[in-house]
C-alpha cells in the first residue's frame, strides 16, 4: 500500500501520477493474466427464467448485472434506486434464494432473472455468471455490474442520470468507473434497525452512518486498492474496496482475476469518480451472518463472518458508532469529504450544445 490516505480532501487529487515504466508493468501484467484467464475459461450453465426467455437489449438501454441471494429487504429500494438513475433493464443471477426475492424479481416488468446450476462460491464466486451474462446480452456497450446490497453514488447523482455520466467518460476515453464499497451502519442498536419489503424509506435513512476517515489508498500493478472503514476498525478485517461498477464491456475484458482488478489492468488507474454505498448491517444481521457461515459461499469458507460471529458471541450486539461517524446527507457531502472527484457534467453538456450547433 502507498501512504496515501482516502479520503482525498483537495480536489484535483486521487488520480495516481503513473510513469511509463508504471504502465508498461500494468500492461505486461494484462498480458500475463490474459494468457490464464484463456486457458481456464470454461462454459457455465445458466437458464432465463422468464417465460419465453430473455430479451435483447435496445441499443439505448443502461442496463444492470447483479448477483443476489436472500434480499428481499432490500430489492425495492435497490431497484428504485437504479431506476431513477436510468437502469431500464435490470439482469439478475438469482442464488437459490428462500425469501421471497426471486418471486418479487420475477414479478418486476424489467428485470430478467436467472438462475444456474452452480452455487456463488463454484462460479468463482459470482464472476462467472457475469461473465456469461455479459456474453448472452453483448458486448461493446455500458453495464452497470453490482451487487444486491450496493447503492451507487456519484455527484449530483440526485439529478444527473448514468446516460450523463456516461457521455463524460466517453468523452475522457474512459472504460470504467472506479468506486469504492463504503460500510454503513446505524448508530442506534442494530436491534432497531429494521427494513422491510413495504418500508418505503431508502437504506441509508436507516443504516445512516459511515466511517468519515481511517481508509488507505495504494496503487499495485493490476488496479488501485483501498481499505479500512468499520470492518477494519471492528473485527481487523483487511477488505478489498475498490470496485468498478460501471465498466465499458468489451472483448477484451474479463472479471476471472478478481471483481476488484477486471481485465485489462490498464483500464483500471482513474479518478474516484462514485462510491458504492455497502449496506450489511440491519436488524437482521446475526441472522445474515449465521447463515454466511452455514452456507459456505464466502471467501475462504466465511472466515470473515466466522470471525464476526465469534465476536457477537463475546458482546451480544454490534455497535459501531465511533469518533469516525459520520451520517450520510447525499452526493455533496461525498464530495466536500474528499471521497468523490468532481465530475464535469456542465462542461459537458455545454461542449455538447456547441455541438449541435
């Protein structure tokens, strides 16, 4: 890791001055990688479960990949969300949920769900999936790739839509959009925090809080890298948080290294333009925790929610206020804060009425 910390609190900073021999290693690096992902690729399963199969995309549609597994809190708000931003096709790989979430999914006009043979954790967890989706809908075109439980926010993303924000990276010659995941949390007992299917608040009205500070910031070879927030600070658990959530799909892309590092490396060096806002932590939670650790999908078998749930075991209940707490208020703040860039939407749109000129 570098001794950069993250937030950035001047604007201007957060884009990593990289030398040549820098981008001559990312690129030997590409070439590396490509090389394996070839040779261990393979075909997956996957079946559309919507009656009469699955429909191509409209040149102008945004559409969203996502993973998910027992959210049915949350679908009505993650779908509102995306919506409102300009999603108007949603493409779901649904992994044998028991809640409700597949049926709700289903019953959604734009939204094509999927399911496969294969659990989270043997699709490399998740990425093969994606992958296959991103074959069957095609490529050379804008996806928005998340997960269930992830919000993005960008500036203004209160009223500028994706098909904005697009326009500006295409013009930059930008592929991707770097985000980082972002813990949220309650500072009131976790007990209380309850979000149902029929509560029309968003999550972040109820998981409100993030840590304002306490993240580090590096530059490897693959892609930048970022850690820290609650899950540090609580149970010493060093996460990878960066993301690209929103990603140009090309033929020469793939997530079979990591969701964290996509191929070609040389993509992945920008601005921190979005933050995902991360929402684990509800009412519910040891629940949601015991059955990570039940289930087995997670990363070197839930080790990570072992350890937290050996935790709760200890105190009872999770509090996570601390001196960091900071309570989230939307895409300015984000921005005063130092975790987003600038995004040059009104240039952008003055360069564009020049145009049509």
């Amino acid at each position: 890791m570098g001794d950069l910390h993250y937030p950035f609190r001047l604007s201007g900073t957060g884009r990593n001055p990289r030398s040549l021999l820098d981008r001559l290693v990312t690129r030997y690096e590409t070439y590396k990688l490509m090389a394996r992902v070839r040779k261990r690729r393979r075909a997956i399963e996957i079946v559309c479960l919507r009656e009469g199969g699955h429909r191509p995309l409209a040149k102008n549609d945004i559409p969203l990949v996502f993973n998910t597994h027992n959210d049915i809190k949350l679908m009505p708000s993650f779908l509102a969300h995306y919506r409102k931003l300009g999603v108007s096709r949603f493409i779901c790989v649904d992994d044998v949920s028991s809640d409700g979430t597949r049926e709700y999914l289903l019953s959604q006009a734009d939204v094509d769900v999927w399911r496969s043979p294969l659990r989270y954790r043997d699709a490399r967890r998740g990425r093969e999936w994606r992958e296959a989706l991103f074959d069957r809908y095609g490529g050379d075109r804008w996806y928005l790739n998340v997960d269930s439980d992830e919000f993005l926010i960008y500036q203004d993303c209160e009223h500028q839509r994706l098909d904005s924000l697009i326009q500006v990276l295409d013009r930059r010659g930008e592929k991707r959009l770097a985000a980082p995941m972002i813990d949220m949390y309650p500072i009131e007992p976790l007990g209380s925090a309850t979000l149902g299917t029929d509560d029309h608040r968003m999550p972040w009205e109820i998981a409100d809080h993030f840590d304002g500070a306490g993240y580090e910031i590096g530059y490897t070879k693959r892609a930048i890298s970022i850690t820290g927030g609650p899950r540090k600070r609580k149970f010493a658990h060093i996460l990878e948080l960066i993301k690209y959530p929103l990603i140009f799909w090309d033929r020469n892309c793939s997530l079979s290294v990591s969701i964290h590092q996509p191929l070609p490396c040389e993509r992945n060096f920008l601005e921190i333009s979005g933050v995902l806002l991360h929402f684990k932590f509800f009412s519910d939670y040891r629940e949601k925790i015991e059955q990570a650790v039940s289930d087995g999908q997670y990363f070197d078998g839930a080790a990570i929610y072992r350890k937290m749930l050996d935790d709760l075991e200890k105190t009872g209940e999770f509090d996570f206020a601390d001196e960091q707490s900071v309570r989230f208020s939307g895409s300015r703040q984000l921005l005063e804060l130092g975790f987003i860039a600038a995004i040059p939407f009104e240039q952008e749109a003055a360069q564009e009425a020049a145009r049509q000129r």
